[in-house]
C-alpha cells in the first residue's frame, strides 16, 4: 500500500517547491550586479524586458560567429534519465519532475550571458562569461558601423565591462593598478582619456576618481598621455550603488561613444577613419573631434534631464 501511495506524494512535490522557490526570488532571478562580474553595459530608454531581449539575441548571434555556438553540459539528460522508470504508470508525474530538473539545470548553467539586474533604471547588465567582451562588442560595433544596418530598436550604448570592483577610492587605486597594466604599462603605452558616469551613488567625487586613475595610468608609464579629442583608449567608469565597472576600449570617439543608434548613421568622418584592429596595438589614426552638439544623442539628453 506504501507504493502506491507514493506516486501521489510525489506528484504533489514539485508544485509546493516552484510556489516557495517563486515567493522568494526577485525580479531578475535574485541575480545582481556585483563585485567580480564581467559583461556589458547597456542603456535604454523605458522598456528594459525588450532591451534584455534584444541583447540576446545579438549577443547570441555575434558570439555564436566568433567563439562557436554555446556548449552545455549533458548534466540535466543523465538526471532526468535515471529517475524515468519509477513513474511510467503515472506520466503526469513524470512530466511535472522533467519540467522541474529542467528548469533547475537551466536555472543552473552558466550561460555564456545571463542579465542580471543592474541596480539602475534604463540600465541593463549582461553577465559574460568564458568570453572577451571588450573584443566582442568592439567587433559589434565596428560590424555596424561598416554595414550601418540598424539592428537594435531600444538599445541605446553598448559598454564592455571587463572588471568590476566595490565602488571605494581605495578599492578603485588597488584594483586598477593591475587592471590598467595590460594597455599603460610600459613598454605598452597610448592617449587615453577617462569617461565617468554614477548611477544612484553620491559618495563617489567624479574630479577624485578621474584624478587617482589618471595617476595611476601616468604611474605605469610616463609616456601615457591624456588625449580628450582622439585618444587611442578610452577609459570606461560606470558606477551603480557600490559597485565600479571598467573597460578601456578602442574606437570610443569613431564608434560615437559606443552607441549602437548613432554608429549606424551616415558620417563624412567614416569614410576617412578606419576603426583599429582588435590586438591592442596602437592605434594612430586621426579621429576629427566630436563636436559639442553631436556629443550626446537626443535620447540620452533626454534620459538625463529626466
């Protein structure tokens, strides 16, 4: 009699599970942005779920072409494999415990992208992993600019994050003087400048930071010098809450700081200025400045003055 009772327990296991396991998760999987993660950044306007969207799906398409589709382990076949004999009389069962092993292991791979929640409105973080996201979104980039087909409706820039640290002077100084080594440190050398955005951070001074990290820089190699019109790296800071995401990228004026919109319109610099190779070789091509009205897109004015 215990046997056949049991099928009933066991059917009534997993709805009681997904209900709890629902209850306690927030929005975005209880995944957030935090110290040690590496991704991209990217901005929106208004509708983050359709911005998500949209970055998979390129994300996925520019990352299949570069590094092979996405492997996943065989985990989750040989899981559900074992345990199907026990309920062939009772397939409802069986199908609901499929569902569930499912959904566990997909809760549990590590996708090569996964967005997590960001800590800031109209900004959307996608957590890389086993990829270079500077290269990818560089490559990206440097496609659509060449094509200028338009691929994203709601995605306004596209930030590689290759490190991430708490967002303290101290942290910062410590972090960056081994992060910045592989573009400034000597014999590597090149015009950098230093870009700076906080999201719901006030204890960050923007002049500080600028400051300690362009000592740092200076500190690597002398030779680095500050280049506001056309450098060859530009430093990304986005602060949100405590945490401090960094890149330097390539292309950040030529690229129209890395906005996927504005890269795909037609301008009379494209045809002079071809975008730098992927290698972190220098780069001495000659950029004319952006000028001051150009400097923003009309959306991020908007965003701004919100």
């Amino acid at each position: 009699s215990m046997a056949a009772a049991e099928p009933a327990a066991r059917k009534r296991r997993p709805k009681g599970h997904f209900a709890a396991g629902r209850a306690k998760r927030p929005r975005g999987g209880g995944r957030q942005l935090e110290a040690g993660m590496r991704g991209i950044l990217i901005t929106c306007n208004m509708n983050e779920r359709k911005c998500v969207g949209e970055a998979y799906s390129l994300l996925g398409e520019y990352g299949d072409l570069l590094y092979g589709p996405e492997q996943f382990s065989d985990q989750e076949e040989r899981l559900s494999g074992s345990e199907r004999e026990e309920d062939e009389d009772d397939v409802e069962a069986a199908l609901k415990k499929e569902v569930g092993q499912i959904r566990a292991s997909t809760e549990q791979k590590l996708r090569r992208f996964q967005s997590v929640e960001s800590g800031a409105n109209n900004v959307v973080f996608i957590r890389t992993r086993g990829i270079e996201p500077e290269n990818l979104v560089h490559h990206i980039l440097k496609d659509m600019h060449t094509t200028k087909k338009k691929k994203t409706r709601v995605i306004l820039r596209m930030l590689p994050i290759s490190g991430t640290c708490k967002a303290f002077m101290e942290d910062m100084k410590k972090y960056t003087e081994t992060f910045f080594e592989p573009w400034f440190k000597a014999p590597n050398k090149g015009t950098f400048q230093i870009v700076y955005k906080a999201r719901n951070n006030s204890h960050m001074s923007r002049e500080e930071v600028i400051k300690e990290l362009a000592g740092i820089v200076g500190s690597l190699n002398p030779e680095n010098k500050v280049d506001l019109n056309n450098p060859q790296y530009t430093i990304v800071v986005e602060i949100i809450k405590n945490v401090c995401c960094l890149s330097v990228v390539k292309d950040y004026v030529l690229f129209r700081k890395y906005n996927l919109q504005e890269v795909v319109k037609s301008n009379k610099e494209d045809t002079q200025q071809n975008p730098s190779s992927l290698t972190k070789e220098q780069n001495s091509k000659v950029v004319k400045p952006e000028t001051k009205e150009e400097e923003k897109s009309s959306e991020e004015v908007k965003q701004e003055n919100e």
